[in-house]
C-alpha cells in the first residue's frame, strides 16, 4: 500500500517526500477545499515548485476542490489550468456537476473521486467511473467487506483509504456539523463530549484501537492501493502520523495474522500516543 | 401547501388510518441509517391505512441496502404506481440505478444528505449542482431542514422545497448509537430518541434519533416550500 500525504509548505513536502511519501497532496487558495483553508497555498508557483520536487522524487501531487461553491466555479477552472501547467498530476472532486464544467471547458486533469461524494457502493462508483474518475478516496465509515465490490471494480479505479487508526470520526465526515455554524459557540470536536439525558451520560460511539487497526488490516488484505494522511493544520502531528503509518504497513507487509497485527499495531499506537499528547492541539480541524 | 409526516417504519405500523388522514404524503424509513429502510410489507401496510402519497426515505447506502432500496421502489411503484410514490434519496448509485430502472418515471427528491453537500462551507443554494441533479436525475423537490438554503432565493426557482421540522440535522453516523458498532442493526434504538445536554450547548440540546444528530427547527415559510414534513418529536428518551 502506498502513501499519500496533505501538505502545508515546501518544508512540509520535503520532509514527507525524503521519508517516503509517494504522493502529496494540498488545497489552492482560489479554490473551495474541506476545512484547513489556512494552509492552502496562495500563488501557482508555489504549487509548481512542490510539484517539480515531488516530480524530482517520483512522486506525484494533487490539488482538492472537495467543497461545492457555485461562485468559484469559473476561478475553479482557471486556476485547474494554471495548476496542470504547473505540473499538478490530478484534481481531488466532489461535486457532479464541476466534473461536467470540467469536461465542457476541456480540463483533462486526471480525476480523483474525494470522500465527500459518499460512494458507499459500487454503483456510485460506477455512475462516477461515467464521469472520468481514475480514483476513489473511501468514506471512513465503510468497511472493507462492505468495499469488496468497489475495491475489486472492473474500471481499473484505483482506492485510497485514510489512516484509520488515527483518521476516524465518529459521525460521517463532510456530513457533521458540530464544527461549525450552528452552535457558533461550541468549541470543535463537540462528538467526544459527554451529554448527560435522563438515563445517564451519553458518548457519541467511538471504535478502539483494536477495532481500527482491524479495519486497517482488513483494507489491506482486501487490496486498497492507497493510505492517506490527511491534511491536518498540525504538521508535528501529521509527522508523527506518517512515521507511525509507514510502522504499520511495514508490518503488513510482513503478511501478520490480523490478531498479530492488532496486537502489535496496539503496542506502537500506545508507545506513540504520549507524542500525539504532547503536540495535540485542542480545536483543530482536519482537511 | 402539503402536509406530510415522516415516520420510521415502527412509528409507521402503529400510527392509525384516523392519525394519517390529515396528511397529503407519509415518509417512511430514514434519511440516516439505512437499516431503517422500510420492508415491502411495511409499505404495503401503510399503503391499505393511509391513501395519499407515500415517500419512502433512504439513506447512504451499501451494496446490500442499494439493491433492497432498488427492490422496495420496484415493488412501491408497480404497486401502487408512479403518481403515488416518491423517492427521497440520498446516494448517487441510487439515484443513477432510478432513472435507468424506471427510466426516469420515479418521483425523487434530494435527500437531506444530499443536501447537506451544498450547505457546507457556504451556506448557499448551489444552482449548477442543483441543476445537475435535475438534468441527469430529474430531481424536482429538495428535502431541506435549515432555512439557510433559502434566505437568498426568491421564488423563481424550479424546485419545490419539502420543508422539514422539529429536527435539523446536525450530523449523521453510520454507528448504531446503542452499541458502539456498525453497521450490524439489531433495531436497538426502537425508535427512541435521545435528548442530549451538555454545558457547552448554549443553544440548548440535540437530539439522537436515526443515527443522526439534530437541533430543533422552527417551521419556517418561504415561496419555494410547497410541503412541510412533520417528524414526531418529543425529544425524550422513551
């Protein structure tokens, strides 16, 4: 399984780049991208450098334009056409109807389906197969059984999964709204809360580790390409994210038991956890 | 201006042909998990106590969902015909596999989910997506919760808006919310609904219900509504 990994900066893509990372990715100011608009980059010639550089290395970088919003339809597409120019190998999509604005204006850039169009069976993926995507990015929140049909697609479409293990909200991501707007007031991450109702407290359900490191396994065994780092605005910890991914399948490739593997995976999970404490920042958002 | 109600299939079976008559449409099944989509049966009951229009709601869906959503529409539809049923859908392989099994005859209207897409960032009606859904899937209503979508437009739209309150949804999960797994369905929320508190929640409490998360909504009017959608909601746990 290879890697991806959402970037920031150069000095970001550097480090990953000299640690293995086989694909970059990162959001365009000009563009809508999910969450950590901060560290999206502003100039087309920044892009174009992380891009030769990664190019340099073999590896390869993508843009994400995983939010809808009408009014950048037009910068969308200028800006699609500055970024290939630049050297930007594929466009990470949402929404149906870009994929037709695309097509019209001729953007060829190669296509990758985001996780936020949702493709929880193989007929999204195949109605999506219609629309040029080379790739699919999987939902947290489905298992590799239940991914059988898109992981083995007869389109040749490649999947990518996120870093379960560290990577997995307990509502579905892109459909949660407890970040933002509507309780202005809440502080991020209200899902790992306690509630109190009349018959005790309550917690939104939460998978372990264990539970994590299986899927994890599963996705692995069931022949996912791809293992994606998302783009959190916390570099230390995307650091720390990435040295702990490339652990875990290191051991997969190992060909463990999935009880070994569990078992195992835990005990790096624990032996990193004081270094995910120490760089934790509360209120971050991921991207 | 329609009145609906919407009903999991359990409220379904109990409610009384007397309780629905005031209604111009009845959804069944949930926009949030797909294991409370409804059965055949379900339907069929619901059908024989109630005369007006029936929508059945769906949610994301796996393989095995997609092809009993596929199976229930079919039968909906040859059953008690097109004029009668609608789809609320909420994934695109569904709604891809309804205009080529029923070639564009089927009445569906954007999920809340779907809907949810647009919301994001933006907080806008995104007219090329709606447009798009329209053009490919022959879309004509949008299911929506949050007056949000509506601020901005004035009533030159072409589609009608099903507007539903008490409950907007906040969030959704594919967790069951009693057990800590999925998506295996033992029906262990029995159609409760969780009244959450927390210090935090200056706007009051949410709600759990559906494996979904959501505020209270006041009704809201606006041109472009031409059905409010009614869930039962007391807020408690039952």
């Amino acid at each position: 399984m290879r890697t991806t990994v959402g970037i920031s900066t150069l000095a970001e893509a550097r480090h990953f780049l000299e640690r293995g990372a086989d694909e970059l990715y990162c959001g365009f100011a000009a563009m809508p991208s999910h969450r950590a608009s901060a560290g999206s980059f502003r100039t087309v010639a920044e892009v174009g450098a992380i891009a030769s550089l990664a190019h340099r290395r073999g590896a390869k970088l993508f843009v994400a334009v995983n939010e809808i919003n009408t009014n950048l339809n037009s910068a969308i597409v200028k800006s699609l056409r500055s970024l290939e120019a630049a050297g930007v190998d594929a466009v990470i999509l949402r929404d149906p109807a870009l994929f037709s604005i695309l097509d019209a204006e001729g953007v060829k850039m190669t296509r990758i389906l985001s996780s936020l169009a949702f493709a929880f069976n193989s007929k999204t993926l195949e109605y999506f197969h219609g629309l040029g995507i080379k790739r699919v990015t999987l939902p947290q929140q489905i298992t590799a059984a239940e991914a059988k049909a898109i992981i083995k697609n007869p389109y040749g479409i490649e999947t990518e999964i996120f870093f379960i293990p560290r990577d997995f909200c307990s509502n579905i991501d892109g459909l949660c709204f407890f970040t933002k707007h509507e309780y202005g007031c809440v502080p991020h991450f209200l899902c790992r809360n306690t509630f109190s109702t009349p018959n005790g407290d309550y917690r939104m359900p939460q998978l372990d580790a264990e539970t994590l490191l299986g899927m994890l396994y599963d996705y692995h065994k069931a022949g996912a390409h791809y293992l994606k780092i998302s783009r959190t605005e916390n570099f230390p910890e995307r650091m720390i994210m990435f040295k702990e991914a490339r652990l875990l399948l290191d051991m997969l490739e190992k060909k463990p038991s999935r009880a070994a593997f569990t078992a195992k995976g835990g005990e790096i999970m624990r032996r990193l956890a004081g270094l995910y404490e120490t760089y934790s920042t509360p209120g971050e958002n991921k991207g | 201006m329609e009145k609906a109600l919407s009903l999991t299939p359990g409220q379904a079976a109990k409610a009384s042909s007397s309780s629905l008559k005031r209604f111009d449409a009845v959804y069944i099944g949930s926009e949030t998990c797909q294991n409370l989509l409804a059965s055949r049966a379900d339907v069929d009951a619901l059908a024989a106590k109630f005369k007006g229009t029936i929508v059945l709601s769906t949610a994301l869906l796996d393989e095995a969902a997609l092809e009993s959503a596929l199976s229930l529409a079919g039968h909906a539809a040859r059953k008690f015909g097109y004029d009668r049923i609608e789809v609320a859908v909420n994934d695109y392989g569904f709604l891809s596999e309804l205009k080529r099994e029923h070639k564009g005859r089927m009445k569906v209207s954007a999920g809340r989910l779907m809907m949810l897409n647009i919301l994001g960032v933006w907080r806008q009606i995104d007219t090329p997506y709606l447009t798009y859904l329209s053009e490919n899937f022959g879309v004509a209503a949008l299911e929506a919760d949050n007056p949000f979508y509506l601020y901005k437009r004035g009533p030159e739209s072409p589609f009608a808006v099903h507007f539903h309150t008490p409950l907007r949804l906040l969030a959704t999960t594919r967790y069951c919310a009693y057990s800590d797994k999925f998506p295996a369905c033992g029906r262990l929320c029995r159609d409760r609904q969780l009244k959450l508190k927390n210090t935090q929640l200056k706007g009051g409490f949410i709600v759990s219900f559906n494996n979904g998360y959501y505020m209270r909504e006041k009704p809201f009017s606006h041109p472009l509504v031409t059905r409010t959608v009614h869930t039962p909601a007391d807020g408690k746990s039952s």
